[in-house]
C-alpha cells in the first residue's frame, strides 16, 4: 500500500485498481473533466501521469453512472447491437481469462523453483507489453529493466534464454536540398525517399530499426519480446554478443501451444503485473520504478 508521504498522488495503476477501469479510461476521465493531471513524472520512453488521490476517491461513487453514460454513448455512435454483443461477449470471456491466468500460473508450480520464476515475469512482462502498446509508453522503461536483469543475470548462463539480433534499415533524414526537390515534384519525403533514396548529404541514422529479440523458451511454453537496438546495444559484451538472425519473429506469448489472447489482459490488472515485475527485479537489488 502506499506510504504517507506519497497518499496525495496516484498513478495510473493505482487509479485503474481503485476505480474498477482499464489505464485508458483514465484519459477519458481527465478529457470530461472528472479528474485533473497533478503531476507528471519523466520515464524515458514517456510520461506518467499523477493524479490527486482525494479527487480520485470522490470519483468512486459516481464511476457505476459515469460508465453507464459511456456505455449510451458508445452504443449511440457505434451501434447499439453490436456494442451489446460486444459487451455479452466480454461478459461471458471475462471468467474464461481468470480461469486460463490460474491455470497458467498453476501449471508453473510443477516446474524447478528458477523456471517457475522466470516463466512468471516473462508472463506478467507480455502483458507490461500489452499495456505499453495500448497507450502507456513510459512502461517501456519497466520492461527494459526486466530484459536487462535478465541479460545481465542470465545470458549465456542458462537453455531458456535466447537472444539474437535482428538488423533493420538504416533511418535516413532528407537534407534541405531533397526536402526542397520533393517538395517541387509534389512527393511526400517517405516517396521521394522510396524512390531515390536521398543523397550523400542526407543524414543516415544507422541500424536506426535494427532489434534484438529475445525468446524465452521451455517445453510448451515461449514468450518472445523486441527492445531496440539503440536501447540494448549496451547490455552486451563485445565479445559475447548475440547472433544474427534473418528475420524477427512476432512478439508473442505462448503457453500450452496457444498464443495467449491480449484480450486476457482483463484479467491481469496493471498494478498486479507491476508488482510482480519489480518483486523480481528486487530480488537483483533494483528499487522500484513505480508505486503499487
Ligand atoms: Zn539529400
């Protein structure tokens, strides 16, 4: 729980645990004026937002009629029927979620106390991802952390980790002049890009797409993740640098030989897969990053 001298501010996943709502309502609440940004905190993947903790406990009584009022209207400009269906089938899938977590995490406790570990953060880190993507960058930075603790503690070390590199193209930025001749030939800089390819006086950003993919793998279950290259570069030795591979796979989580639904993600709350991610990452020394 919190400490004292941190109750007047609550993140987003403090807030979308004590109002019952996804991190992206949150962004709906401050754009109709329920709640008001107090605080914003610099990750460097993004920005997290604090909010004043009295304001978001007087919202408690009013969410059951603010979702109400989302709901009439969502239905109004997407479709009532389609919206209702949509609600019944999230309804009916919501249990199936929680049944398939606890099967997951039930299933990990047959295995050898270090893989049980390690198959849990590479669980709870494929949802991190999830909410990452779906609008939250800054949780970018908690993700970094856990590759790296991985790297560092167990790369080359151990069967279940696999890190390869992928190369990507280079980022290449027009210079005035080829700005200036797209411009006259009515060409976007991305089309005059494709079809000239710029000049030597273009600035190149090298291996700008380039990434390093790591697997998490043992029996039926494998988990994939993607971090760039500018990003994980250092986290090698020269001399133990991961191999090259042709071609990336998609970033996923499988268990059991299905793909895990991102749609679960329900059922795996934010500050639940924050407070399993840095329980492990304190296991190496590494302070929190954000309050749960
Ligand atoms: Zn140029």
């Amino acid at each position: 729980m919190f400490t004292s001298t941190k109750q007047e501010l609550l993140n987003p996943a403090q807030i979308s645990q004590t109002l019952g709502i996804n991190p992206n309502n949150i962004k709906r609440l401050t754009g109709e004026g329920y709640l008001e940004v107090k605080k914003q905190v610099s990750f460097k993947n993004g920005v997290m937002q604090l909010f004043n903790s009295t304001q978001v406990q007087a919202l408690i009584p009013a969410i059951p009629r603010i979702k109400q009022a989302w709901e009439r209207y969502d239905n109004y400009h997407q479709g009532g029927n389609k919206m209702a269906q949509a609600r019944a089938n999230r309804h009916q899938s919501y249990q199936d979620k929680v049944n398939r977590k606890e099967q997951f995490l039930n299933s990990l406790n047959e295995l050898p106390q270090e893989l049980h570990e390690i198959l849990k953060v590479a669980y709870y880190l494929y949802y991190l991802n999830h909410y990452a993507k779906a609008g939250s960058s800054y949780l970018y930075d908690l993700k970094e952390t856990v590759l790296r603790t991985l790297v560092k503690n167990y790369y080359q070390r151990t069967d279940w980790l696999k890190i390869s590199f992928i190369e990507g193209t280079n980022k290449i930025l027009l210079c005035p002049k080829c700005r200036a001749k797209a411009n006259n030939q009515r060409l976007s800089y991305l089309e005059y890009l494709d079809k000239t390819g710029g000049c030597f006086k273009c600035t190149k950003e090298y291996k700008y797409y380039s990434l390093y993919e790591f697997t998490i793998c043992w029996q039926d279950y494998r988990f994939c993740f993607h971090t760039p290259y500018s990003t994980a570069k250092r986290w090698f030795n020269k001399q133990a640098l991961p191999p090259c591979k042709e071609c990336p796979e998609r970033e996923g989580a499988y268990a059991f030989g299905r793909a895990i639904y991102a749609s679960e993600a329900k059922a795996v709350e934010l500050i639940e897969v924050i407070d399993v991610l840095q329980n492990f990452l304190a296991l190496f020394n590494i302070e929190p990053l954000i309050d749960t």
